[in-house]
C-alpha cells in the first residue's frame, strides 16, 4: 500500500464521520419536535456505513496496482423505526384526547454517545492521516 492509498483511506473515513456528526446533530437540534414534514414527531435518522466493495483476492490484487478506491462511504441515511416516546401535557395543542405529546424517539444519552464516538473516530483518522503524511515527508528526505 502507498502513502496516497493510506491517505485516500483516512480521507474516506473522515468524509463518512463528518457525515455521522452532522446527522447526530440534527437529532439533538429536534430532539423536542414535534411536528415534521411527514405530519408526526421528527424521527431519530442513523448514517449507513459500508465499505466500498472487496472483490476476491486477485481480483483486490489487481485493482491495487490500478489504484482502485479503498475506503468507507455512506450507504444512506435511514429514519429510525423505533416507536414514539410520549409524554403527559393536556395543556399543549399537539395533545391527543388523553393528553398525551408524541416525542420524537431520540435518546439524548444515546447520541452523546455516539457523538464522542464520531468525534474519537475522527481523531484517529487524522491521526493516520497526519503519520502518512510524515512518512511520505520522510521518505522524501532519504531521496535528497
């Protein structure tokens, strides 16, 4: 593997978590909505990771020595089916006859968790991304 092969891979994976961070943020900027453009509570949305596709083993082979593309990437993005959360307040105009607010289904704990997880997978990225850099910047040196 080359020092730019590494660095599209880095790159790649910096992409799909910037991706993911954007998405987490949104869920927490309506983890209080009510209303969507569906008609119902704004519904939790999870990012899709998949690898680019890997072929047999002559076949990786080969596509390495034509530069395939190696990565991850979004697949999609996809609203979560879990059900509503509800909550007692007779005194909002969302209220069913019984009193009851549909909430959107988003776990403030679970997208802090996976908010720092985004965030620690994007460091290590630029972490990689900054080590083959150095050893491309190095073996620069030995050359001169």
């Amino acid at each position: 593997m080359d020092f730019f092969t590494a660095m599209n891979i880095s790159a790649s994976a910096l992409n799909v978590q910037r991706v993911k961070m954007n998405v987490i943020a949104s869920n927490l900027a309506n983890i209080d909505s009510t209303k969507s453009e569906h008609g119902g509570p704004y519904r939790r949305k999870d990012v899709v990771i998949s690898p680019y596709p890997v072929k047999d083993f002559g076949e990786t082979l080969n596509s390495q020595m034509e530069e395939g593309m190696q990565g991850v990437k979004v697949e999609s993005i996809v609203e979560d089916q879990r059900p509503f959360k509800f909550k007692y307040d007779p005194s909002n105009p969302e209220a069913d006859e019984k009193g009851n607010v549909a909430m959107p289904n988003i776990s403030l704990m679970e997208e802090m968790v996976n908010m720092m997880n985004a965030s620690r997978s994007y460091e290590a990225n630029v972490t990689a991304l900054n080590s083959a850099k150095n050893m491309a910047l190095r073996a620069l040196d030995i050359g001169r």
